[in-house]
C-alpha cells in the first residue's frame, strides 16, 4: 500500500522572501541567494525490485556492476591495504516525533526497520567475493577506520577499536575508546570517521539529535565534528553547528578536510540545501539558529532573537549547496590520473535522496570539480538511473557511500537494493 504522495505539511512561513542574502557571515564564501521558505513536502518514494539486469547509469567511457549483492543495510565502506572491503550493515530503528503511519512507511522502504548491526568483510577473489562477518553484536556501526593496528568502529553511541591486521576475518572483543551522544533523541545516529593525515588524531561526526532543536534539549556536543587523541580518548569539538555531518575527506591538493551535511527539515523543497564544507578549526556553521551563513531559522527567530544575531555575526558559510533533502553522505577525492577528464580530479558525492520533494534531487553519486583546492561551484551527475518514475515516486535504490579499489575503480554501496556497485573505467 502506498501513502497518497504528495504530502503538504502545514508550515507557518515566518519569514519570507530572500532573507539577508546580501550580508556576509565572519568567513566563507559569499553568502547566496536562497529560495524563502515554503510549505513542507513529505513523498517518500516507493522502493521498487531491481529489474533483471538493471545497472545504474554511468557516463559513456565506464562500466557498471555488482560487486556485492544480498546484503542488509550496506551503509559505510572501507577499503583496506590488501585490498579486502569492509561494510558497515546498519538501519534507522527509531525516531523521535513521526507518526504511526509514516514510521509504517519508512519501514517498508528498508529506510527503518531491524539493523544487522554488523561488519561484513568482502574479499574478491577469482571464484567471486568471499564473505565474512568481521564484528557482530555492534549498536547501529557507521565509521570505520583502519589506523596503526587497529580497526576502529563507530556505533552510534561509541567508539571502538579491535586488534587488527588485513588477512584477518574474524576480530575479537573490542575496547571503547570513549562514548558518543545517543540520545534520546538520536535522530541523527551515524558517526562517521577519519585520520588526521599525521596520524595523531580522528575525526568522529556526530549529528544532532533533533531536527533544529525545538525544545532546546539537544547537548551542546552534538551537531559537531569531534577530534579524538586515539591513545587516551580525549577529545575537543573541531567545529560545532553542523547539523548532520557525515562524510568526510582531506582533499588531496591542500589537505583540508571537508564534509557534507544533510540540513533541516520543514523549510520548503530547497531551503535550505544541503551543503559540501571546507572543515575550519574552531568554525560554528549555524545550526540551529542560522542556515547559509546569515539566513535566520524561523523557530529560533521567534523563541530567541539575541542567539539568532549572535549566530549571524559569526557563523561560516559553506561552499557549495548539494541541493534541498539531496541527503549528501559519502564523500571521496579522487586525484588522476586512473580515470580520463573531467572525472580525474574532484570530489565524489553519495547523494542518498529524500522524501522533502515533489521531484527529488539526489539518488546520485555526483562529481564535484575541484580547482585550486575548492570547488569550482559544478555539481555534475555521475552515478545516476536510481529514480525509476519520478512522476510515482519510485526509486531502484539509494547510494550512500563511496570508496576507491586499488585499481582505481569506484565502490558505492546502495542500502535500498542492498549492493554494493562498482564502477569501472573502459581501458
């Protein structure tokens, strides 16, 4: 049974027109122009079985095809030194203030439902992909991190390490480094990880707990990137008001890290967008009071004018909008030359789509260009075909992470078909 999509959510629109847009935060790049706020759309789409044969639709020149198949919940990859790829299986299991009937329906879209909370260990082979499941037992696992020995995992209220060497199938019981905000709530549940490039530190993301904090009970630690010391689990926020950040990579030119990062909900289809930023030590980045730098979020402009200023003064602007309920996840540079022009240099995006749309955007892997160290302000469809109608909202499947193989070809994994896909170039 399907919901009568679309939905209008009513909205009372406080603010309109295109607010503040020719002000400038502290940092960043110039604040754009955004579209004023607008009714909310709820159509989420129906998840359909996957044709005979079907691929995703890749630019002429590559080729597509399972690389996995028959997994549950394929959510963060990791390639490791020898080759081997892991997969972190995970699900929404819950969340705070949706209906009856929408829970319903985000359970029969796999989008909620019971998590395998797992970590499979795919390894290629001549005879197809061996599989094993490296760790088991975990709490809803995301990041996953290889470093000086050890295998660190992210569950969503903790981070883990686990003795490990490449070649190995199986871990042992695992150490916790430190706890991690889980709520209630946790709507925002994945924790995504990544090394400094000196080794010295790891970066965890941790999402807010609610959608732009209503009833101002979210823990000031959330929507945030944390820096850990591995060695005794002290950490410190690198920056704060980010409100679900989730990839992250150092891009390859400059070696800053940057992340992208779903934002709020209720504003309209296209405000605000979500957003691909240059990670800045020290940065706030708005949430909950701002979005874009400058433009004032409607709930908090009402309960509290003085911290919605105080946020405008200072918060930085990101650098290039990913599209409305896009729901950016995985991010990877890819630097040349393994793959021909204009995909040699830039950055991969898993674009996991939506239901805050009448016609999605997302449901991609897009490429970004990078020039310079900063994006040239293209997003560029790579990875696309998931949306099989967009006029009855049906989808084949939703990408949500990226990887590199050795070899240079791409992996990205697809929680709603449950595959992982590679994308190679012809040669």
């Amino acid at each position: 049974m399907r919901l009568p999509f679309p939905v209008l959510l009513p909205l009372v629109v406080l603010a309109t027109g295109l607010a503040h847009a020719g002000e400038r935060a502290v940092a960043g790049p110039p604040v754009p122009a955004l579209a004023p706020v607008g009714p909310a759309v709820f159509r989420m789409p129906t998840l359909l079985p996957r044709p005979a044969g079907w691929r995703p639709a890749a630019p002429a020149g590559f080729r597509v095809e399972p690389f996995a198949e028959g997994l549950d919940g394929p959510r963060r990859l990791l390639v490791l030194p020898n080759g081997d790829v892991l997969v972190a299986q995970a699900r929404t299991e819950s969340m705070e203030g949706l209906p009856p009937a929408v829970v319903e329906a985000l359970t029969r879209q796999k989008i909620f439902g019971p998590s395998a909370d797992n970590v499979l260990l795919l390894r290629p082979g001549p005879q197809g992909v061996e599989r094993h499941v490296l760790a088991s037992g975990l709490n809803q696992p995301f990041g996953l991190l290889f470093h000086r020995g050890w295998l660190y995992v992210a569950n969503t209220d903790a981070l883990l390490r686990f003795r490990f060497a490449p070649g190995a199938t199986r871990v042992d019981a695992p150490e916790k480094v430190l706890d991690l905000p889980a709520g209630p709530a946790n709507n925002h549940w994945t924790r995504n990880l990544l090394a400094s490039a000196d080794g010295t530190r790891i970066w965890v993301t941790v999402g807010a707990a609610t959608n732009v904090n209503e009833a101002g009970t979210d823990p000031p630690d959330r929507a945030a990137i944390w820096e850990v010391d591995p060695a005794t689990g002290g950490h410190r926020l690198l920056a704060t008001g980010l409100r679900n950040p989730v990839g992250l990579a150092l891009e390859p030119e400059t070696g800053a890290l940057w992340t992208t990062v779903n934002e709020r909900d209720g504003l309209g289809e296209d405000t605000p967008p979500d957003y691909l930023a240059r990670v800045v030590d020290g940065a706030f980045y708005g949430w909950p009071y701002v979005y874009y730098g400058t433009y004032e979020d409607p709930t908090w402009k009402r309960r509290d004018p003085a911290k919605v200023a105080d946020a405008r003064a200072r918060a930085r602007v990101p650098d290039l909008a990913l599209g409305g309920h896009s729901v950016p996840l995985g991010l990877v540079f890819r630097a040349g030359p393994a793959w021909p022009e204009p995909w040699a240099r830039g950055a991969f995006v898993a674009r996991r789509g939506g239901g805050g749309r009448v016609r999605y955007v997302g449901y991609d892997v897009a490429f970004v260009p990078f020039r310079g160290g900063a994006p040239t302000g293209a997003v560029e469809p790579f990875l696309a075909g998931f949306v099989a109608s967009y006029d009855r909202a049906e989808v084949y499947g939703r990408p949500v992470d990226v990887a590199e193989l050795p070899d240079g070809s791409l992996l990205v994994s697809d929680d709603g078909a449950d595959v992982v896909w590679r994308v190679s170039a012809d040669r």
